[in-house]
C-alpha cells in the first residue's frame, strides 16, 4: 500500500511539470507575451518612471530573457525545492524553500494571501455539496434498482437528466432573480457568505430579549443555500446512473441469490450485502466529480458574489494579473490531482480484492 | 482525416452487390435507428432541427433589411446583396444535403464526403474578395499570406481528393458538377461583399420619408445588432419588456432579442460542431497511438492525459481567454483542444482490448501501413463509445460557450445566448426577467436535446441493455 502511494506521489510530479508547462506555455505563447499584461498600466506614466517600471519588471521576471529561461525561473519560484532567490533576483545554494507564488500586481499582495483568503470559500461550497449529491443520488438510485422499469424510475431517470442539462448559469440567474428580488420574492440574500453583522452574531441561533436571533451559523446556511442548491443539482444523474447499475448487478449475482437462498432478511441482503458492494464504483468517482465542481463554482461565486477562487480568477483576467492567474490555475489543477489520488487510495482501502502491489 | 470522422467506414463494409429488395443496414445505421425510434432522442432531434434550420436560414427570419423592395422606380434586394460568405456556403450545404437525403446509392459517409467537398468549393469563392483584401494589406505578411497558401493547398487537395478517392462514376460527377455550376458562375460573378459598417435604420427611414414604393420584408425586420438607434426614446429605457414589436423584448442596448436568439443558434452549433470536431481528431489521434503502442507511448501519454485532465476545463478555458484575443474561431479551437481528453482515454481503452485480436494481427502481418490498421481496421470498432461521447462533447461545447459570454469573457459583437443571460442581473440590482427566461432556455433545451440524444445511443449501444 505505501508502495503505491509513494508511486503514484512519483508519477504525480511529471504531471504536475505538465500542468506549468501548459499554463505557462499558453501565457508566454499569447500576442505580446509574458510582459505585456504587466506594462499595460504604463500608458498614464511619465517616460522615467516607465523606464523604472519596465527595468524593475525585466529584473522582477526576467521579461528581458528567452521564454525558456522565464519558465524555468518560474517553476523554481513555485518549487518547494529549488534555488534560493534573493530580493535583487540573485540566486543562492540549491535548498528546500518555501514555494512562493509570486505577488500580484494590480494589487500589491502576496498571491499566497489572496489565495489562502479564497481557498477556504471554494472548499465550504464544494465540501458541503457532495454529501447532499450522494445523499440524493444513492437514495434514488437504490429505489430505482429495487423497482426497476415502473414509473418512477423512468421518470427520476429522465428528470435527473434534465437536471444535469440545466446551464448553472440559467438557474444561478432565475433564483437569485425570483427568489432575491425585493420586487418579487425576498427569501434569500443577493449575494455573500454572510451578513454584514454577522460578526457580532452568536455562533448558534437564540432568542435575546424576546427577539428571534439567526446567529452565525445559520446565517452563514441562509447565504448558501442557493449557491449549494445551483451546484447540487448537476451531480444527480451521473450517480444516480452509477449507483442503479451497480445495483442491478450485484441483485443478479449469485450471491445475492445464495444469500437469499439460505434464508437472509430482505433487509440484510440490500443492505448488507448489495449495497456494500455497490457503492465501490461510486467512491471511485467521488474525486472525479471534484474538477467539474470547482469549474462550477466559478459560475456560482460570479453569480452570488462569493468571494472565492473562481471570483479571484475572474477578477485576476480582467485586471490582466499574470501571477494571479498562473497561480490560482496551478493550485485549483492541485487540489484535483490529489483528488484523484486520494480516490484511487481509498478505492483500495474500501475493496480488499484490489491490489497495487 | 476523413477517416477519423466520417463514421461511413463500416457502412462501407457492407457489399454492394448484395442490394436486394431490402437493403442491409451496417451496424452503425442500426444502431442509429435503434437510437432514433426512443421517444427522449426523436423529441431532442426535434429541437436541434429548429435551432439547426434558425441557424441555415438566420439571414432570412431576422434582419432589417427588406427581402425585395421598389424604390424610385428601381428594384433591389438589400438582403441577397448583403448575404455573408457563411451565409452563402450554410445555404449550399443545405440544399445539398437536402438534395443528397434523396439520393439513394450513397452510404453515410459518401454523403458526409461530398458535403465537405461543397464546403471546400463554396468557402473560398464566397470569401475571395476579403482573401484578397489579407493577402494585400496584412500586418504580418509571412505568416498571413504563407497561412493562406497553407489553407489553399488543403483545399485544393480536398478539391481534388475527395472525388478521386470516392470512386463515384462519372455520370454522377457529372450532374453534380451542373447542379453547382450556377452557384460557382454566380459567386465569381457577384461574390458577396456585405458593407463593414452596416446602417440598419436606413430602410426605415427610406419607409418613414415614402421613398419606398413596394416592400417585401422578413418576418421579423430586425437585424441581430440593429441597436433601433432611430427609435430613441428617453421614456422607454432598453432594455424593453416582450411587446408586440419585439416578442421577446430588448435587450441593454436596444437590439431585439428574438432577433439575437435567431443569430445566435448558428454559434451555438457552429462552436457544437466543429470544437467538438477538432477535440475527436485529437482524441482519437491521441487515443489510437496510446492504445497501440502501449509502453512508454501509452506512459507519456497518460501523463498527457493527466495534465488535461487534472486542469479544471473552465480554469484552463479562462486560461485561454485571459491571454489569447476573443474570437469566434479561436473560441472553437481552444474549447476543443481543452475536452479531447474523455475521447482519448475511450479509444484507448478499447483499442487496448483489440490490439492483440486476430484481425490486427492479420493486419499487420499482410504489411498494411500503420494508418490503415489504426483508422480503418481498429477504430471502426471504437466507434460506439466515440458517437455517445460525440454527442455529449457537443452539448458541453455549447455549455462552455455560453458560459465564458455569460462571465463576460466570450464574444464581444457576436450574439450569443449567454451574453443576453448576462444581461438579466443589473449591477444596479435590477432583474429582466425576460432577457433570464429565453435565452436561458434556449441553452437547456439545446442541452437536453444533445444529452437524450447522447443517453440514447448509450443505451441502444449498450450490449447489456439490449435483453432488456
């Protein structure tokens, strides 16, 4: 087992190489290159202080040098392994290191701030969506084996499908227009994670002076709610899917029938003994979904003004924030990779049969 | 090329001399037939045949200029002069495919030949006045005038090669090349050259001043960017709520939005079609040489493969956009070369099972060059989880379309679905329920359509299914 853990952790790097090859490549490769994103802001300068920026810039990235050189000087700053590089851009001995992911501009931050800032946000909305797609589509998709062909499961099958093609976008916009309309339907907050005096709220709901109270963490529910709902939805008919596949085989085994055969309670044979193995595929794609989720979320923090990773990113494009970007791109490929590493290893620890020896 | 997506290679199997009374069905048209008679798929084809017929004919349900009008005793047809090479090539396509519906000798992928050799025809005599105009005062000459030669020889060779290697019989050669001839005579005669800057009042305004005598106009006179720039009115803000001038309503800057649905459904396809297209040849180019060769291709390719796959699609198409221009056809390409990873990882899979099978190794015992044993022997085979992916690809091309309009990063002119769905949301506050409502719609139907449609042919592929 930690053999093939720290294989996989091995194979992980050159995929990782591949990831800043492409964001990188696909930077340097644009009209203008690396540089100009940076100089852009230098039309309202005077002719000195442009020639300090663009010298201060050449030094900072080494604008001035082969593309080839500016990626590698790159991908040392993001390596935790790597030359030491001091303020003045000389380099020191071969060392681990802090990985530094470079200062965004427009801003004047560090982007490991920005993105420590986002991270967390992306991560709740994301976190608190996948058990509520399980929940739903294990549910359904158990129910849907069990009376397989009636009514119901053609029609959730056909419901979860049109679900999944409904755009996020679309019902971002209807629910926040309908349902966060002080013209139409107040029932939820236009936007944020919070409320403004959420800070001086109680942690739990209470009752002060005969006033209800939401407190913290109700209010902070209140605010997702429609953000969880726009990225739950999607998820359905996929696992669903799985989940009733799964299902229908493991009911026709031969050993559903054995057990069945020598007197096991119905309960105990669904339960016990299909849906344990049923489940098996459906954890294998829990790290799957991740990436689809996090694109999602882009839209859905757009929409409801999360301030999370896919805000951030939005935001770093139309400042033209050249590390903000690489960098957001670069952690968000990260987290998916571990992922699907992390389901690969839990696939083994849940199934005793397989083996990566 | 061809091979890759022309899925007529096994209908090609079937023997010609054996067309009886009842013609044999290759597996692929059963399969397709078999698709086609579930309920989910035939209502999606439905609705793709609404937004494919708005997308042919666009020009002529939506636009301000007149059909056929008199004025000052003079006839003239401001629409037919104004018809864009896209325009006149969709039109071609159409009518002869339309016309190929009703030949019968042709297989699948005979029809979808000749189909991309009236593209290859019709294309450049449509756009070479505006060839001429690049070749002549481009920015970077080399590169310009060396892409166009580039392009140039493609075609010449598609000119050439298609009918070569179809083997159709002269006869038939023949009276295709008459059926096209007024076309080809007609756009060398009169190519079409639309004004750069249109004035969409002027024939309004014509109408207001009675210098029109006779008119004849679409059904709705409104062209997709005619902002109603005569029709101001400081009490009436754009945008409008539906009425009975614009169906729909307007939108912020005053266009009509059924007006902009109509325009639209062309790039929805249009992105569809060919980002899908382009992420298939990838894939299965990709795909094939991994499952082939297996070893260290298949573990440099994997990897390739982890990379585009670890790399959240959105992330890496905001990626794009942030760096590159926005541009309708960049769009296509980079929506491409960012989703060819499911088709790769499908072909691999199954060439993986065939590789060590008796027909491959006949195949390659008899000495067959590589690219007939991948493309015409293997990949015939890995056709069935390609088609379902094909067709979800095109529903997810059009999903990310309308997703970068929507976070105002897609096309800036061009109407798009999700660009009128950004518009719903004020920064003030305000909602449109109208510009939410429509477009919004128009996407999820166009997505359901093509996931029936894809879920479909899962299940009429499906072995395991089919006892059922």
């Amino acid at each position: 087992m930690l053999n093939y853990i720290i294989r996989r952790l091995l194979l992980m790097i050159p995929t990782l190489v591949g990831i800043t090859l492409v964001v990188f490549w696909v930077m340097a490769l644009a009209p203008g290159g690396v540089g100009a994103s940076l100089l852009s802001a230098e039309g309202a300068m005077r002719p000195q202080e442009r020639e300090e920026l663009r010298k201060y810039l050449n030094k900072r990235y080494g604008l001035d040098q082969p593309k080839w050189k500016q990626y590698l000087r790159w991908v040392n700053q993001i390596s935790p392994l790597g030359f030491e590089v001091d303020d003045a851009g000389n380099y020191g001995k071969f060392t681990f290191k802090a990985p530094d992911l470079g200062e965004s501009m427009p801003r004047g931050r560090p982007v490991i701030d920005l993105v420590a800032e986002a991270l967390p946000v992306t991560l709740l909305l994301n976190l608190l969506t996948v058990p509520i797609i399980y929940a739903i589509a294990v549910t359904t998709g158990i129910y849907a084996a069990r009376h397989r062909g009636t009514a119901l499961d053609v029609s959730t099958g056909v419901l979860f499908i049109s679900l999944w093609s409904l755009p996020v976008m679309w019902v971002g916009v209807m629910l926040i227009g309908f349902f966060a309309n002080r013209d139409i339907i107040q029932l939820f907050p236009t936007g944020g994670l919070h409320s403004t005096m959420a800070d001086q709220m109680t942690f739990l709901p209470r009752f002060v002076n005969g006033t209800w109270e939401r407190g913290w963490l109700l209010d902070t529910l209140w605010h997702l709610a429609l953000p969880v709902i726009c990225l739950t939805y999607g998820g359905f008919a996929f696992l669903s899917k799985l989940m009733r596949a799964a299902m229908l085989e493991n009911l026709a085994a031969d050993f559903v029938r054995t057990a069945r055969a020598k007197g096991v309670g119905e309960r105990a044979v669904l339960f016990r003994h299909v849906l344990r193995n049923s489940i098996l595929p459906l954890i294998t794609v829990a790290a799957g979904l991740l990436p689809g989720l996090l694109g999602g979320s882009i839209i859905i923090e757009q929409i409801f003004s999360l301030n999370g990773m896919g805000r951030l990113m939005i935001d770093a494009i139309n400042q033209r924030d050249r590390e903000l970007v690489l960098s957001i791109t670069f952690v968000i490929s990260l987290i998916s990779l571990l992922s699907l590493l992390l389901s690969d290893i839990l696939y083994a620890v849940a199934d005793p049969r397989v083996s990566y020896e | 090329m061809s091979e890759a997506i022309i899925p007529g290679t096994a209908g090609s199997a079937v023997d010609p001399t054996r067309s009886a009374s009842t013609p044999p069905r290759s597996w692929l048209a059963e399969a397709l037939y078999n698709t086609f008679g579930r309920v989910g798929a035939r209502i999606g084809a439905v609705w793709i045949g609404v937004i494919a017929f708005c997308a042919v004919f666009a020009p002529f349900l939506a636009n301000s200029r007149p059909y056929l009008m008199k004025s000052g005793g003079r006839w003239s047809s401001p629409l037919l002069e104004q018809l864009t090479g896209v325009d006149v090539t969709l039109l071609a396509v159409f009518f002869v495919g339309l016309g190929l519906m009703f030949v019968r000798k042709l297989n699948m992928g005979q029809r979808a030949a000749i189909l991309l050799w009236v593209v290859a025809l019709v294309l450049p005599l449509a756009y070479w006045p505006q060839i001429g105009v690049i070749w002549r005062e481009t920015q970077w000459p080399v590169l310009m005038r060396g892409g166009l030669l580039l392009l140039g020889a493609i075609d010449l060779a598609a000119l050439v090669g298609i009918p070569w290697s179809m083997r159709l019989g002269l006869r038939f050669q023949l009276i295709f090349a008459v059926v096209l001839l007024p076309l080809v005579v007609l756009l060398i005669v009169r190519p079409p050259n639309p004004t750069r800057v249109p004035i969409y009042e002027q024939y309004r305004e014509m109408e207001a001043a009675g210098q029109i005598e006779w008119v004849l106009r679409a059904p709705l006179p409104y062209s997709p960017s005619d902002r109603l720039r005569d029709q101001f009115d400081p009490n009436r803000p754009h945008p409008r709520p539906p009425s009975w001038e614009h169906p729909l309503g307007t939108e912020r800057f005053g266009a009509d939005i059924l007006s902009r649905m109509i325009h639209a459904s062309r790039i929805a396809m249009g992105i569809g079609f060919i980002s899908t297209g382009i992420a298939l040849v990838i894939g299965v180019i990709v795909g094939a040489l991994m499952g082939y060769f297996v070893r260290w291709v298949d573990l440099l390719g994997m990897r390739l493969v982890e990379v585009f796959g670890s790399i959240p699609q959105l992330y890496l198409l905001l990626t794009f956009v942030a760096f590159f221009g926005r541009n309708l056809y960049l769009m296509m390409v980079i929506i491409g070369l960012t989703s060819w990873v499911g088709d790769a990882r499908f072909v691999r899979a199954e060439f993986l099972k065939l590789r060590q099978q008796d027909f491959v190794q006949a195949a390659r015992a008899a000495g067959l060059p590589l690219r007939s044993i991948l493309f015409r022997h293997l990949l015939p085979n890995a056709l069935a989880p390609l088609l379902v992916s094909v067709s979800f690809g095109v529903a997810s091309a059009i999903l990310a379309e309308s997703t970068l309009s929507f976070l105002g990063l897609g096309l800036v002119d061009e109407p798009s679905w999700g660009q009128l769905l950004n518009q719903a949301v004020s920064a003030g506050g305000g909602f449109y329920w109208w510009l939410a409502t429509f477009p919004g719609l128009a996407i999820f139907l166009t997505v359901f359509s093509y996931n029936l449609i894809g879920e479909a042919l899962r299940d009429a592929l499906d072995p395991k299914l089919s006892g059922e």
